[in-house]
C-alpha cells in the first residue's frame, strides 16, 4: 500500500494530444536501467524500514543502483535525515547523431529515533539495501533501593 501513488482524475481530462508521446515515455521509463526515473512521479522517496531491536534501532532502505558517494546520512535533533543526490551525464554517439542527456535528482526521508549513541552508529550499502543500525542509549534507571538503618 505504502507504494501506491493517486491518480489525479484531473489529469484524465486534460488530454492535450500527446497521447504518443506519453506512451514511449512510459516505455523508456519502464525498460530504463535507472530506477529513480525522473518522469516517474512515485520514484522521488526510497522505501525505508525500521525495526526495534530492544538495544539498538536497525534501518533498512531500499536504493537500488545508488553508490554510497550518493548517500549523506545525518542525525539532528533526534532526528535519522538519509539524503540521495544523483547527477548522471549520458553520452551517446551513433554515426552522425550525439545524444546527450543530464539528470539531476535529489530524495530524502528522516525518521524520528530518540536516545541514540550517536558514537556508535554504523551504516553499511550491499546489493542495494542501506542498513543503519542505531544503537540506544543506556537510560539510568529511577529505581533505588533504600536500606533502613
């Protein structure tokens, strides 16, 4: 459910004789080795999952074909921010025809994680899943046992 996006019904009646056009966009997009498509209005959060462990919050987001010199993560005022920053050139040049293209996309999700040992936090990316693991802070007890003399 959480990767559904609305449809604007809107959009339906403003048919504008495109139609074409829309449909080998839709094409391109579907058999595009990148999957943070620009024209794909559903592609611009990340999947992202978070566990409580008892001693330490693990965070899982899905970011297939993003290198880790794309990834900034920040913890701010309680607060996990993981940052992707993708800037692609593509060059391509068939006999007398050069095809060249940029794109510029930029997602970020953050989650509120509270009590974290901020010191201790360890990120690792392998086969497209970035795992955080959140260790918790040791919280001092409010028991004290009182001896009577």
């Amino acid at each position: 459910m959480f990767g559904l996006t609305p449809l604007n019904r809107n959009q339906l009646q403003k048919r504008d004789g495109h139609d074409f056009i829309d449909f080998y966009n839709m094409l391109d997009d579907f058999f595009s080795d990148n999957p943070f498509s620009l024209r794909n209005p559903g592609s611009q959060a990340f999947k992202l999952d978070v566990k409580d462990q008892g001693n330490a919050y693990l965070v899982e987001a899905e970011m297939p074909g993003t290198k880790k010199e794309e990834i900034k993560l920040d913890y701010q005022n309680d607060y996990l921010i993981i940052k992707v920053e993708k800037n692609e050139e593509i060059n391509e040049e068939k006999e007398n025809f050069l095809h060249r293209e940029r794109r510029s996309s930029s997602m970020q999700r953050s989650v509120y994680l509270k009590d974290i040992d901020v010191a201790t936090v360890e990120a690792k990316l392998e086969d497209g899943i970035l795992k955080i693991s959140l260790p918790k802070i040791e919280q001092p007890s409010n028991k004290l046992q009182i001896e009577i003399k």
